[in-house]
C-alpha cells in the first residue's frame, strides 16, 4: 500500500464512532483481533469500544506519521466474508463510513477495498455520496428535478417522503408549463388530455399521426396512474402504514425521472 497521509483526529472518531457504535459495531473480540491483525497495540482495552479503537489508531499514527493504519483497520473490519450471513450490516456499516471517507478523498467499494476519489467538498455532498440510494440514481442519470424536490429525504433515506415529493415535482411542473391551477389526474387531463374540442394546451409531440396521438394518451395514462398508485396513497396514509422499500423507490424515481425528461420536450399547443 502507498503510504498515506495522517488523517484528522475528527476523522479517526468518526470511523472508530461507526465501528465501535455500542448497538451494532464491532464486538470487543472483533476489535482485539482487527487490531492485532493489522499489527496495531491495543493500548486501551478497558475503555468503550469507539474510544479503544480511537485511542490504538491515534497512538499508531502519532507513532508512524501515516494514515495507512486506519485503511488497514476499515478494510479488515469490512471484508465481506465477515458479512455472509447479515449483508444489511455490511452495507449499512460501508454507507456510515463513507460518508466520512469521501471526505478525505476515499471510499469503501462493495468487495471490501479502499480507492481514491475526488474528495467531497461538503457534509451534505459525503452523505449523499454514501447513500446507495443516491448513487444508483446517479448512475441511472436521473433527471436534477428529481433531486432537487426529494434532496433532504434521501439525504435520510426517508424513501416514503423522498417519493412523495418528487411525484409532487411532477404537477408544479405541469401547472407551470401550462399555467394551469390545480393537481393529480384532473390536472394532468387538462394539461394533456386529446378531445374533439381542439388540442390540449401542452403536447409532447407534434400530435399530427396516429401514432403520437396514441404516444400523447399513452403518457397521460402514465402519469395519472403514477399518481393514483403513489402519489394519492402516499398523501393520505401515515408513513409507517405505506412502507416504502430502497428498491420501490429506486423504480419510482426512476419513473418520475422519464417523466420529466418527457415535460422536458413537451411545447404549448
């Protein structure tokens, strides 16, 4: 391993904090055997367990003048084969580190080693860089509106309030394309419902073939139906009656997103 620079005092808590967190960290004999693994003393074995691996990284690093301990102790800690039998651990325990590493310019991969990455420039930005959440809808592109209406809920994984809101997205988008009032289905078949009356006032296509017509139907089903399925329920239920999962909450966002690229391109009639 090259040889690192010493981290901040602050930075060693914050991953000794996670791995000796007093609910779900590592146990004591996890700690002792990490410790000798990795060739550090263990110089405070009669104090808590955040503030014994505090105290054994601080002192080897005061010691040695590198930070490498604190990667060999994190990737020691989290090595999958430890996490076989309770995987929701692992990646809880990789999205808390991260937060903190993506800070100093590193993260934890899924198999258990460190890389180097442009270091976060903000708490807000380590944490969403943590989430997985976050992660795979940026990696699916998902469209900045999405984000920018759910932004404070996924930073706390609040999937139920993250969707609720980005599904809101949706109608102030219509209402301002289309400088019509209101909200839910009667909205959106205002704003883009066919009639023999003439055209609605907004149109995702040219609506001169069939063919876009039925494009035009098609996406006003689309989006009455998001509503009715999501939105309407999340509005009028408590949250702990209307769980929502990461994964149901990655495919709604995700369908959120292909809507608004789809008000993206749509023009007034």
């Amino acid at each position: 391993m090259d040889t690192i620079a010493p981290f901040s005092s602050q930075h060693i808590e914050a991953v000794a904090r996670v791995l000796g967190d007093t609910n779900d960290g590592l146990t004591g004999f996890e700690i002792a055997f990490i410790l000798g693994d990795a060739g550090i003393p263990d110089v405070d074995t009669s104090n808590t367990k955040w503030k014994r691996l505090y105290n054994a990284l601080a002192s080897v690093q005061n010691e040695k003048r590198v930070g490498n301990h604190l990667l060999m102790v994190i990737t020691r800690a989290m090595n999958p084969v430890r996490y076989t039998e309770n995987q929701t651990v692992f990646h809880q325990r990789r999205q808390k580190l991260n937060a903190v590493l993506s800070l100093t310019g590193y993260e934890l991969r899924e198999d258990g080693h460190i890389r180097r990455v442009q270091a976060a420039k903000s708490v807000d930005e380590a944490v969403r860089r943590a989430s997985r959440l976050s992660a795979a809808l940026t990696s699916r592109n998902v469209h900045p509106h999405v984000l920018q209406f759910c932004r404070a809920e996924l930073l706390d994984q609040n999937y139920f309030h993250a969707v609720f809101e980005a599904t809101k997205s949706i109608a102030a988008k219509v209402r301002a394309l289309s400088g019509l009032d209101g909200d839910g289905a009667d909205l959106v078949q205002r704003a883009f419902g066919l009639s023999k009356d003439g055209a609605p006032p907004l149109a995702i296509n040219s609506l001169q073939t069939e063919t876009e017509r039925g494009e035009q139907r098609g996406f006003v089903n689309l989006v009455v139906g998001l509503f009715g399925t999501v939105r309407n329920p999340l509005a009028h239920n408590p949250k702990v009656e209307w769980p929502i999962s990461e994964q149901d909450a990655l495919d709604i966002l995700t369908l959120a997103s292909l809507v608004h690229r789809k008000l993206d391109r749509a023009e007034k009639c």
